[in-house]
C-alpha cells in the first residue's frame, strides 16, 4: 500500500511542477519579499522588522493560494481528462489514490515554502536583518499550516467542482485566521447563546493562527516548545480527519 501511495504521490510532484499557476505564485511571493526592502526603506525604525514581517506574510500567503489553488484540481484534472479510470483499474484503492494525491502535493508545497524561505534568508541577509531560530520555528509551523489546508482543499475536491472547491477553500482560510476572535468576541458579549456558538465554531474549524509565530520571530519573543508541538499535533489530527471524511466521500462518488 505504502508503495502505491509513493507511486501516486511522485506522479502528482511531477505533475505539480509543471503547472504555470504554481510558478507564478512563487514568482510573485519572491517578489513582495524582495519588495519589503523597498517598503521598509520608507520607514526610519524598525526596517529589519518591516521587512521580516512582510517576507514571512508573504511566504503564508502565497502558500496558502497554492495549497488552495493547485490542490482543488488535482483530483478534478483526473477525473477530466478520464486518467482517473486507467489509475483505478490497477491494484490501486480510491482511498490509496486520495492520500496519494495529497502526499505529493504537500511535498510540491514544502519544497516551494523552502525556496521561498532561501529568497527570504538572502534578502535578509543582504538587508543586515538578523536571523534566529524564531524564524525557522515560524517558516516551519507555515509549513504544516499548508499541510492543513491541502487536506481541506483535498476533502472539498472530492465532492464538488474546482470553482465551488476554490471558493470553499478560501472561505475555510478565512474562517480559520477568524475563530479566535470570534470567540474572544463571543466571551465579551455577555450573551450565553452568542458565546457558546462562537465557542463551538471555534473548536470545529481550525485555529490557524495557532500556526502564526510571525510577530514572535520578527521581535525576538522566545517561544516555548508547546507552542511548537501542540500545532503540529493538532494539524496531524485534524488532517487525518478531513482525509479521512474525503475517502469516505470519494469512495462513493460516482465518476462517471
């Protein structure tokens, strides 16, 4: 099994990176990195911190319009051009190909996030911006944030067209930057109903600030190894989750 998810996921890297779309993400993220030199040049305090803040925004940003917009049409692709069909008529199970699918793109998206980081060092570097391991802690949970978010675009993919899966997607993004104000929001408002609901959106959707440590590299704030641990943890668990309910869709999805 192991051996035919590998398979499955060499082919989706190959297929990755050839996409046009994933490039010009990239292209365009290396660009507002190198443009928060510009941008904090305009600035007489905190220069390095400017410029850290919008390299690392942008590594998040952009990644997540990757995650999202390259991932809802792995399966879509396949599924269209009829490929779908030879792959699954080989010892190979819907569940196998779904995961599959889903460990090459995460591995297409991580080694993206690694030349973003690279763009990231040489600019800080060249701008005299020190760099410590607050920045690797950061660039590293950005990466498991992607994880997450190909498994969200992975579920919706399984169901419904590249355009509704798109806009699900970003509205997932959103959502899950949100939830912890919502419910901060909901704690202050002194009505039962309105704090447990906020509350429970909380705990359903996911907290994707948690893996926001961009303010804590940026100023030097020492973070502690739970706040590194715990959000990987909580991606493994909540990934495996939503793969989980995408087989379980996919496995009943008539093709045809």
């Amino acid at each position: 099994m192991i051996g035919r998810i590998a398979a499955i996921a060499g082919n989706t890297v190959r297929e990755a990176v050839r996409s046009k779309v994933l490039y010009g993400l990239v292209f365009f993220a290396l660009v507002m990195i190198a443009a928060g030199v510009v941008l904090a040049a305009l600035s007489y305090v905190e220069r390095e911190r400017i410029l850290q803040d919008i390299g690392l925004a942008s590594i998040r940003l952009f990644g997540a319009a990757i995650a999202l917009f390259v991932g809802v049409g792995l399966i879509h692709k396949e599924v269209d051009r009829r490929t779908i069909f030879t792959i699954l008529s080989k010892p190979v199970s819907r569940g196998e190909f779904l995961v599959g699918k889903y460990a090459g793109l995460v591995l297409t998206l991580w080694l993206q996030v690694a030349i973003m980081a690279a763009g990231f060092v040489a600019i800080s570097l060249m701008a005299g911006a020190p760099l410590t391991w607050g920045h690797a802690q950061a660039i590293g949970l950005a990466g498991v944030e992607l994880a997450l978010l190909v498994a969200v675009a992975t579920l919706f993919s399984s169901f419904t067209t590249p355009m509704l899966a798109s806009l699900f997607g970003a509205g997932f993004y959103l959502a899950g930057h949100l939830t912890r104000d919502l419910r901060d929001l909901g704690a202050q408002s002194g009505a039962p109903v309105v704090e447990q609901t906020t509350a429970w959106v909380h705990r359903v959707l996911p907290d994707l600030e948690s893996f926001n440590l961009t303010i804590e590299a940026v100023h030097g704030i020492p973070v502690a190894a739970s706040d590194v641990w715990l959000p990987v943890l909580y991606a493994a668990g909540y990934s495996a989750a939503l793969l989980a309910l995408a087989v379980l869709v996919f496995e009943r999805r008539d093709l045809r």
